[in-house]
C-alpha cells in the first residue's frame, strides 16, 4: 500500500470550509487535564496540572481544556491559573448547557490569550430520557439559549470562541442532531463536537456518520467540525482518523489516551497516523513530534497511569527490534520495518546526559531541553538530588532525571513528608516498622508492624498520619538498566471510598514504597481540601 489521496476507488472527502485541496492543518484539542483526569485516581493537583498544561504548550496542541471550572473550587483556580500563565494554545473550560456552569467557566477562562467556552448538552434519545430528563423541544431551546449566552460572554474578548458539543451523538437520531447542530452555529458557536461518548462507533460507519451530518446541516461547512471519540472497544483511534477523513477538522484526545473508563482517543496515535499517513488523509497537524515522548512520560509520572509496555508510539517497546531478521533488515535500511523514526516522537540515543562531575550550569540546561524550567531555589534542590544521585550512580540519564524532577514538582505541595523509616524484618521476625512524618510541618511518629515488611511501614505511616489508605495495586521497576538503577514503585491505594495513585523513585525499593504510599496519601489529603 502506497501513499494515496483516494482509497478503494473513493475520491477523497470535499475539505471542510476554509480548507484547501492541499494539506489541511488538523485542530488537536487535548482534553488529558479534563476528561484524562476523570480516569479513576488519576487526580492532579494544582502545580502539577501547571506542569502538563505547560508542556502541552510547548508541544504545539492547539488547544488545551484545562478542567470543569464548575466541578469544584480546586478545578475552577486550576482553569484560572492555566488561562493566566500558559500562552501559545487556546486554554478551553467545559460547561453542562446550564447558565451557573456557563457564567463559572467564562470567569475560569477569561484571562487566557485565547480563551474557549466549551459547552454540552445530550442529545441521544436514552440519554434526554433518563440522563437529563428533558423533552427534545427543551434540548432545542436549551442549546438556544445557553450557546447564546456563552457567545455573548466570549464577546467580551477579542479571541474568545464557543464550541458545543452534543453528548452521546453517536446514539442520536441523525436529523434531530443536525438540527440542533444548526441552533448552536446559529447562536454563534464556532466549533460543532461529535462525541462518541460511549464508545459505540464503528470506523466506518463513523466516517459516514459525520459525512451525513455535513449533509443534513449545511452550516456545518461554515465551522470547524470537531469529534471526540472513547475506546470503549479499541476504536477511538481509528474513529478519529475516519471523522478526518469525512472531513472533521479538530480531533479531541488525550495523552496516552487516558480518560473516563477505557478512555479517550490517545493524542499521538492520531498525530503520529497523520504524519505517517498525511497523503492518504490530505491533512497534517501542527504538533511537535519531539515533544511527543518527553509529554507522554510527564503525564504518566503525574498521574501514575502505567504505559503498557507494546502502547503504540510512547510505549517501551514501540521502537524495539527484537528478532534477528528485523535487526539485520533495520541495520542495512531503517525504513525496512520502521514506519517511523524514533527521533520523531522525541527518543533519542542520547540518553546519557550528565556524571557526577557534571555543574549547576549543565543540569539547568539539560533540564531546559527536557522542558523544565526551574527558579533558583528550586534548582538548588533539584542539583542537591542530583548529586546524590550521580554519588550513586555512575550515568544519570534524562530518564533518572524526569524522575527526580517529577518527584520535586510534587513534593512542593505537600501536606505529608516522609522524614525516615526503619524496618526489621527477616525469616524468623515479624516485620517491625518506624517511621517519621511531617505533617503540615510538624513532626509525627508511627510504629506497626504486620505479617510483610511493606504492610508494616504502610501501616506505621497510617499511624503517623491519622489516616487509614487499603493498598489496591503495587508495582516495581527499575527506571533505567542496571544493578545502580533507581526503583521506580507505583501503587493505588484506597481512602474512604475513593482511589488515589502514588509514584516515587528510590535506590532503595522500600523507601520508594514509602515515598510513594506517602504520596497516595497526599492525593487524598488534597483532594478532601479542594472538593
Ligand atoms: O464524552 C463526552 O461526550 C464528553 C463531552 C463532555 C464532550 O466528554
Ligand atoms: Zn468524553
């Protein structure tokens, strides 16, 4: 198969409005910090979303929605805060078609250089029915009157914009859905979204799906038509490619595809299908491939949602060769099995980047190519770890040190310190742990001890908090290769009702452990402060 601009004989789709028979330039709207961060225990705090919301920026998405101004305080001065300090990406804020949630969102939003009021309503019959329990004349005069005010509040900035959605739309009767879509562009909305909420949609048929709703509603030509599809069953990426390639000219994803159950469309699969496949698709994006690898480990780390080892682009494996046919085929000609260049999404062989002779100087501009910029206080800390690090280990590669820098980020707001632990265990002993703890600054101690070495230092942490977390997944693995290699010890833990992930490195696998059930710890202390 050949790069080609039909497929099966089918002319390519007619470009959507304003496009061209070249090249189209597809929207990527990232919905990681919104419908990413409603992945079960996948919570972020404020500086945390900052830092992703930031490193979106840099990787070029057009536009970021920052979170659901109106779900909680924490949520609405996250919005605020990355519509205040992020620039370069339209910085968008969801709201149900209700006017409270509309009026939150606009203030959330409205100091962004380009600002977005994103708001929904369902429009599928079993969800009008039993999800909003409205009557499709209220759907009509809802969207009416709430895309109205939305617009009419982006009036107030020279770049604002509105778009709708129409929730659970793949399961919505195709003429009423046009002709609320023609209400919303009519009331001012720029950007028309298509969800498949539910992730029902079958590649094909979404293609067609979309092509029919440019049919029945002819308006749609005049805006930027928008789909955001769920992987329910593996699809979310191909429905994407299909809606694209039916003419849809912004795909709303998320970085490894994380998001509500099996999550969203994953960011750099659709990019990285465009880029490869841009003559098929008459369409390319302005991401920057480069930065695909850095934001996809960013967001891992911060949410400690694990990439599957064989994920496609940002996956371990993605770029590993290991029978001896592809080897010997990659060394005489790369393109013999690889489709893409590894450097594209940002992997590069120089991984090696400072020794323990390595200054301030060279950590500063090592950890600005990898897309940290630190102030001088934190540098200090930063360098302090850094050389106890390099006192360890013999080559500190950029993975160690997104690592660490990771772990600073966090710890910066924390209610809960690891201060020390000490633990006996052996053969013949029941495991004994004690531990130190800063709590708000202050010094506690616990002590337990359980039938595992790892329960008993849990435990006494517990104690030494006031707080009692269940441990519901426990993983280790080694950052790097090699016996120096740092631990890397994710875990899910449970806080009255609700899940919480914590992540931390360490040479030693029970510090980790306690770094990191510390961390879990501080996720559910933040988010009992921020809801
Ligand atoms: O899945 C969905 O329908 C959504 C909308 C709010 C766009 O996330
Ligand atoms: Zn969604």
């Amino acid at each position: 198969m050949t790069e080609q601009t039909t497929v099966n004989g089918h002319a390519a789709p007619r470009p959507p409005s304003g496009g061209s028979a070249g090249a189209r330039t597809v929207t990527i709207f990232d919905t990681t910090l919104r419908d990413g961060e409603q992945a079960p225990g996948a919570s972020l705090n404020q500086t945390e979303k900052l830092e992703i919301a930031q490193q979106l920026a840099r990787l070029g998405v057009d536009v970021i929605e920052a979170g659901f101004p109106v779900a909680s305080k924490g949520d609405f001065e996250s919005v605020a805060l990355i519509a205040g300090e992020v620039r370069g990406a339209r910085i968008a804020g969801l709201a149900r078609a209700i006017e409270r949630d509309v009026r939150v969102c606009w203030d959330a939003v409205r100091q962004a250089e380009t600002p977005r009021i994103h708001t929904f309503i369902s429009t599928s019959p079993i969800h009008m029915k039993y999800q909003i329990k409205k009557t499709p004349d209220e759907v009509r005069a809802i969207t009416h009157e709430m895309v109205t005010l939305a617009a009419s509040l982006a009036a107030q900035h020279p770049a604002a914009d509105v778009e709708f959605s129409a929730m659970d739309a793949s399961r919505s009767e195709p003429e009423f859905l046009a002709e609320i879509f023609a209400i919303a562009i009519e009331c001012g909305a720029t950007t028309i979204n298509v969800p498949d909420t539910v992730g029902y949609a079958l590649p094909l048929e979404w293609g067609d799906f979309i092509r029919e709703q440019y049919r029945l509603c002819p308006s749609l030509s005049d805006v930027t038509v928008s789909v955001h599809c769920h992987n329910d069953l593996g699809l979310a990426t191909a429905n994407s490619l299909a809606a694209v390639r039916a003419g849809a000219g912004q795909v709303e994803c998320a970085i490894n595809g994380i998001g509500e159950r099996a999550g969203n469309a994953s960011l750099e699969e659709v990019v990285m299908a465009l880029r490869t496949r841009g003559v098929y698709f008459g369409a390319t994006t302005g991401i920057v491939t480069e930065e695909i690898v850095r934001t996809s480990r960013m967001v891992a780390n911060l949410t400690g949602y694990v990439i599957q080892r064989n994920k496609a682009i940002v996956g371990r494996n993605a770029f590993a060769h290991e029978s001896g046919i592809h080897q010997a085929g990659l060394l005489s000609e790369p393109s013999t099995f690889e489709i893409m260049k590894p450097a594209d999404v940002g992997l590069t062989d120089s991984d090696l980047v400072l020794g323990k002779h390595s200054g301030r100087h060279a950590l500063r501009a090592r950890l600005k190519e990898l897309g940290y910029e630190l102030s001088d206080t934190e540098l200090d800390l930063a360098f302090q770890r850094f050389k106890d690090l390099a006192d360890k280990k013999k080559e500190v590669t950029a993975l160690d040190l997104e690592a660490l820098i990771g772990e600073e980020i966090r710890e910066r707001q924390d209610v809960f310190t690891l201060r020390s632990f000490v633990s006996q265990a052996g053969s013949s002993m029941v495991p004994t742990s004690q531990v130190e703890v800063d709590v708000r600054g202050r010094r506690r101690r616990g002590k337990s001890f359980s039938n595992g070495t790892v329960e008993s230092v849990f435990k006494a942490i517990d104690n030494a908090v006031g707080m009692r977390g269940s441990l519901a997944d426990y993983q280790v693995r080694s950052v790097t290769a090699g016996k120096d290699a740092l631990a890397e010890v994710r875990i899910t833990v449970g806080v009255d009702g609700h899940t919480f992930h914590g992540q931390a490195v360490s040479f030693d696998v029970m510090e980790a452990s306690a770094k990191a059930y510390v961390r879990a710890l501080n996720n559910a202390a933040a988010a009992k402060g921020t809801n």
